[in-house]
C-alpha cells in the first residue's frame, strides 16, 4: 500500500493516487479474500466457496457437515457450502470460518429455505409507490419489533432467487460485524467497509421494486438468524450491504476470462473499492483463487489517479459503454476515452 494513498477526486468523490512514481506491471494492492459476497443460488454447488474454482458445470464433491452428522454422505451440504477439495474445505474453515458462525448463519438460511412450508406465505405489506425510503424501513423496523414481542418471526417468507443471494451475502457480513463490534478482530476490515460510498438512493431511483425485496430480505433475516447475531443486525446494516455492493462489488467471473465467462457470483472487496473506473484504465484487475491482484497497465506518474475498468467494455463504442456503467454501477462515464469518442448532440439522447 506505500505506492498508494486515498485522496479526493475532481468530482469530489475518494480514488486511488500515486505516492510516487510506479513503473508498469507492479503489482500495487492484493486482497486476500472478499469481505462478503455470495456464490448465485444456481452455481452453488458448482464453485468452490474457498477458491472459487468451477469446473464447466460439474458439482463440487466435498461438502461442510455440521459435527453432529459428519458421518451422513446423504446430508446436505451444512451452509450450503461445497468446495472442491478437502484442503479448500480446511482452508475455508481456518481462514473464513474460523468462529464457526459463518456456516452457522448460512446454514439457518439454507434451512429455512429448504422446510416444507405447510401453510400459505404470509402477506407482507411492503412500501410501494413513493413511499418515503426512511419511513419503509421504520415501518419494516416497527413490524420485526412486534415480532419480537410476541416472540414469533416471520418464517414462512419465501425468497426469489435474488433475494436468496442477497440474503447470504448480508450474512456473511453481519458476522463480519459481530466480530469487529463484540470480539474486537477484524476491526479494520470492518471500517473500511463501513467507510464505502453506499449507492441506495441511486440504486432505488433506478429500480424502486427493489426496495420491497431488500426490505422482505430483512424480515427473513430477523426471523433466522442465530440468537447471538441478532443484536447485530439492523435495517442500517442491510441498506448499507446493497447500497455498497450496488456500486463496489466485482463479479467473480469464470477463469480463464473471456466474452463467454459465466458470473457465478458477486464478491466485494473494500480496499479495492477506492480504485474508480476509466474506460482506458491504468490498472489491470485479475482474480487468482479467491485474490484479487492489482496491477499498473503503464508507468505511472507522481500523484496520479489510478483506474481500473469495472467491466469488460474495451470492444463497446462509447454509448454501450455508458448504458452499461449507467445501468450496472449507477453514474454517467466522463472519462477521457468516453469524451474523445462521444457525437456531438448524442449525450443528451441518454
């Protein structure tokens, strides 16, 4: 990190600059491994939840079994967690899932999600319309809490498959919150994460639906997770989740990358958050395993921002380009390979 500092962009925002000067291909930033994130519901047992390996389609043969039922080949994969070696598995248990409450929560969801409902799912009245966003989730807050009292949750919510997602993915960081708030460790982890710029306003601008489903996602997490995550959880904490992971999350991509790459899945990575996008960017973003690498595509000046591309749009003219960032990340691209590009009177047209 002595190559980089985080300062202020021109438009006022947070980026990556230089401390000196940087020649080309010098690895800057490495992550170890992703915050939180989620492996889709339909790849779930195809990629490895430790190196992220996918193998064309083929399902990963070792599974996480809870203590109690390690010897049941039959059961189900404990989380809903499958890895492709028994090596992967250790690691993942040492290095992601060291407390256990990862697999704890993930597990709670995988079988709720999994029982035989036997009665109708319940009809939430969730906020539609122009609905204040604070005044929704106050009444989602207020609703959970009259659960609470009655000391009844609501368990009979079924979740779409995206919402399913989303729902592993805010897990996965609660216990992240837990373990910084309550045991004190992965305290910085933790603040880089809460430091992110969170996209929500822009994200339900876009798609004002949304709201409904982040709010039903809360709602299912309130009545299944573990006793001991509950105070952790907050309608602040999943607003914060998808308003962040709107606008810096990295897909995981299928490896060797190419057009035809499945996106298995959605990682996200704080440290790296702070690199902003240009459509001719000066730094290279490459997966390996379950790191991220960052590498400088030329020589880089003293006190220069660097860029990354946050998707694969190096074959798209400039108005795909910006439909694209529009749409996935939220913001209109200004950069200079944008500007250079763009007709005269097109812009407008957006």
């Amino acid at each position: 990190m002595s190559n980089l500092r985080i300062g202020t962009t021109e438009f006022g925002g947070r980026g990556y600059f230089s401390n000196r000067p940087i020649p080309k291909n010098t690895e800057i930033l490495r992550c170890n491994g992703p915050f939180t994130g989620v492996v889709f519901k339909p790849f779930k047992k195809e990629v490895c939840a430790y190196c992220f390996c996918y193998d064309n389609g083929r399902s990963q043969k070792i599974k996480l079994h809870s203590s109690d039922a390690a010897s049941k080949k039959s059961q189900p994969a404990y989380g809903g967690v499958h890895f492709c070696t028994t090596e992967c598995r250790d690691n993942w248990l040492k290095e992601v899932d060291f407390d256990g409450l990862i697999g704890k929560a993930l597990n709670a969801i995988e079988t709720c999600c999994s029982a035989k409902k036997t009665a109708g799912t319940m009809e939430l009245n969730y906020a539609t319309g122009n609905m204040d966003i604070d005044a929704a989730w106050n009444e989602a807050t207020q609703r959970c809490f009259q659960m609470r009292r009655r000391k009844k949750g609501n368990t009979s919510i079924l979740l779409e498959a995206e919402e399913y997602d989303t729902t592993r993915m805010i897990a996965v960081a609660l216990v992240k919150k837990y373990r910084a708030l309550h045991k004190g460790i992965m305290v910085k982890e933790w603040n880089t994460f809460s430091e992110l710029q969170s996209n929500e306003a822009e994200l339900l601008k876009q798609y004002p639906a949304m709201l409904q489903s982040y709010i039903k996602v809360y709602e299912f997490l309130y009545a299944t997770m573990p006793r001991v995550l509950q105070p952790y959880l907050s309608t602040e904490l999943v607003r914060h989740c998808v308003g962040r992971e709107a606008g810096n999350a990295f897909g995981l991509w299928q490896l060797p990358l190419h057009l035809e790459s499945e996106c298995m899945g959605s990682n996200l990575f704080p440290e790296a958050s702070f690199f902003n996008h240009s459509c001719d960017p000066s730094v290279r973003k490459e997966r390996i395993g379950r790191e991220m690498v960052f590498t400088t595509t030329r020589d880089i000046l003293p006190g220069e921002q660097l860029y990354i591309s946050y998707g694969m749009l190096d074959n798209f003219d400039w108005k795909e380009r910006v439909k694209q960032l529009n749409s996935q990340w939220h913001f209109i691209c200004c950069c200079p390979r944008c500007e250079t590009e763009k007709a005269d009177g097109e812009w407008a047209k957006l």
